[in-house]
C-alpha cells in the first residue's frame, strides 16, 4: 500500500538507549530506552537517527539504531519496492 504522497510506505523504527560495552548492541537499562519514533521510509528515519545521534555525542555509551520495520512484517519482500 502506497502512503498519501504514492510513495511506498515501508515503516523504521528509530530507538536508543546507553549500551553496557562499547563494542555491543546490550542496552544497561531496558526501562530507559529512547523509543524515538516509527516512519514511513529510510531518508525520515535516518533525519531523527542523526538528530538523536548528534544530541548524545557526549555519552559514548550512548546508541541509536534504525530497525527495518518493513522487513519484519514482510521477510519474503512481497510488498518492498
């Protein structure tokens, strides 16, 4: 299904939170995760990864990550453009 705009909607979820290693992807405290957003294609996910990114610069612990939402509801590419 084509978003308002007839471009493809394919969701990203942009979340972060401060990771226990700094080489790791396990977060030190679930409950304080920065659940930033869901959007409706890569370019306005990565705009609100890149803000949060830059906001947090000081904390090198600190992660955010843009999750392919679209490729979880849909593994076999049926409804990817």
């Amino acid at each position: 299904m084509a978003a308002e705009d007839g471009k493809k909607q394919l969701l990203h979820l942009v979340f972060g939170g401060e990771l226990k290693t700094l080489g790791g992807t396990e977060f030190r405290d679930l409950n304080a995760l920065d659940i930033v957003g869901i959007y409706p294609d890569y370019e306005s996910a990565h705009v609100a990864w890149k803000a949060k990114a830059q906001a947090s610069v000081d904390n090198a612990h600190m992660r955010y990550f843009v999750v392919h939402l679209h490729r979880l509801l849909d593994p076999e590419g049926k409804t990817a453009g």
